[in-house]
C-alpha cells in the first residue's frame, strides 16, 4: 500500500481511483464496511482504491481543547485499512485552513485534481467542508458535475445500537471492553513504548512492563484487565492495570502489564496492549499482603479467560 502524507505527494500522474473519504478513528465495524464497499467496487472497475483521512482529528482544530480520545495511531490506522485492500493511504494535515475550505472546493481539489475519482464512497452521514456544510446529498450534485459517482451507506447497527468511533469511546472509558471489541471487529488496542517505573511491580513478585502511550490515547477505565501483550509479532498472555496505584498513594495514572510466565527486559520497546476482559475495578488495599493475594487472583482469572 501506498502511503502519502499531503496532496503534493500523491504521485503526479496518478490515474482514476476508487475513493473513500473520513477520519476511519478505530477501523471499526462500520469503517470496515464502508472501506470494503470501496475496495469492491475499484476492484470491478479495475482501478486503485484510495483511503483519505486527516491528522490530526478535525474536533481538535474546529473545537480546540476537545481532544476526542484516540482509538487508533495514524500507523496502525493504515496497518488496518492495508489489510483491507486499501491501495493508497493518503494523509491531509488537518490546518485550519483546510477547515475553512469550502465544500466545493474541497471536492474539485482533492477528488477531482488530484485523484481522479471515478466514484466515491462514503457513510450516509458524511459531512465535508467549511462547517460541515457538505453532505452526500452535495457530493453527489457535484459528482454529476465532475463525472464521479457517490455511494453513501448506512451505518451498522446491531439490537439497536449503531457502530461509531463516539460509541466506542464511550465503551472504553466505561471499562466495557467486551462492547468495545464486540464494535471494533477486534480487541482495543493500546500502543506505547515500555519505560522505567517505580519497579515496585518487581518487589512484589510481579513485574511489569510500564507503557509511555501518546497523548489522548484512549485508555481504558481505571482497573485491572485480561488481555495480550505484543512485541515483535510476539503475543503473550497479560494481567493489565490501568490507574493510580491507591494503595500506594499514586497520583498519576499509569498503563501496566504482567506478562504471565515471562521474565524478559523490555526497556525501550514499542509495544501493544490488546484489552480483552475487566476483571475488576481499581481497588486500595489495607496493606501489601491483601494487595498481592488478589494479583494472584488476577492472574489466575486472565490464565483462565485466556486458556
């Protein structure tokens, strides 16, 4: 796949393409469809499908300070959609002069100029443009103007419930990540590089790999998880802490992991976390002693969920 970051570094003489366009936060349920529609139908024509989402998410420029919590880094973002049969993954820079872009222009820019869209596919509620003032309803008026047809979808819904990035979220920071994977067609996944901490972990009996995660990363709610832990295409069995440590009078919230059966040094890592079950909220302890007893438990409830 292709990868190209701002519309001068799509390839001069690029030809027609499949086009789908939105921020794809998650890859999630509905993404996967829509992105599937689009690979489908530049399949039939014989043509390269094209991803275009932006960096970073719109809600930070149009509402400064809002900050949507990250569901998925912009490399993995692209992981994902490859394996979809994205062909071309191309990255707007998302500036406040991209915000105030009119909707027309927008199209006759990017779709038009650049990649030479034959057809477009985007979900029912897509909107483009300074404002928001584009809907599929514009798009598809300006593709009969520029020669490119426009498939809206609808969003997936499931016993009520309709998959978003919002959902999601929302999934996430209740600790729910059973809903959250059940949306997300996959496990939510935390990425970070492993840093040096307390080593209090190590002093117990039970050490664990300390995540440094990027800004606005979506953490789950304060607890202890069951999930995997992935290095180097490695995947292994973790007990997964997310909180302040109350027992010892922490303050600052923290990502960590105990990868059972496994004594490795992993300083310096990029690593990921995969969030499979809660086991249990974030708990103080009267003393160490009680403390440690229920990491035993913990560990042998993940040993069990995750055979």
């Amino acid at each position: 796949m292709q990868r190209w970051r701002g519309l001068e570094a799509v390839p001069t003489g690029w030809g027609r393409s499949v086009v789908t366009v939105g921020v794809f936060d998650g890859v999630h349920r509905g993404h996967q469809q829509l992105i599937g529609r689009a690979v489908d139908r530049a399949r039939e024509r014989g043509l390269p499908a094209v991803l275009v989402t932006f960096d970073p998410h719109p809600a930070e420029v149009v509402r400064p300070g809002s900050h949507p919590a990250r569901l998925t880094t912009l490399r993995r973002r692209a992981e994902l959609v490859a394996e979809l049969g994205i062909d071309a993954f191309l990255v707007l820079p998302f500036t406040p002069e991209l915000a105030r872009t009119e909707a027309d222009v927008f199209v006759h820019e990017v779709l038009v100029e650049r990649l030479h869209a034959a057809d477009v596919v985007v979900g029912r509620n897509f909107t483009f443009g300074h404002k928001a003032a584009g809907d599929v309803a514009l798009l598809t008026r300006l593709g009969q103007r520029f020669g490119f047809g426009v498939e809206g979808l609808d969003l997936i819904t499931d016993d009520g419930i309709t998959f978003s990035s919002t959902y999601i979220r929302a999934c996430i920071d209740a600790g729910d990540v059973a809903a959250a994977a059940a949306a997300l067609g996959r496990p939510h996944r935390v990425e970070g590089v492993v840093v040096h901490g307390d080593r209090r972990g190590r002093e117990l009996g039970f050490p664990t790999a300390n995540l440094s995660t990027a800004p606005y990363t979506a953490l789950p709610a304060d607890g202890v998880y069951a999930g995997h832990f992935e290095i180097k295409g490695r995947s292994m069995p973790a007990a997964i802490s997310v909180g302040t440590n109350p027992t010892f009078s922490g303050k600052e919230r923290t990502v960590e992991a105990y990868v059972l059966d496994v004594d490795e040094d992993f300083y310096g890592f990029e690593v990921a976390l995969d969030f499979v079950h809660r086991l249990r909220g974030q708990e103080r302890f009267d003393d160490v002693t009680a403390l440690v007893e229920q990491m035993h438990r913990d560990v042998a409830r993940t040993r069990e969920l995750l055979g």
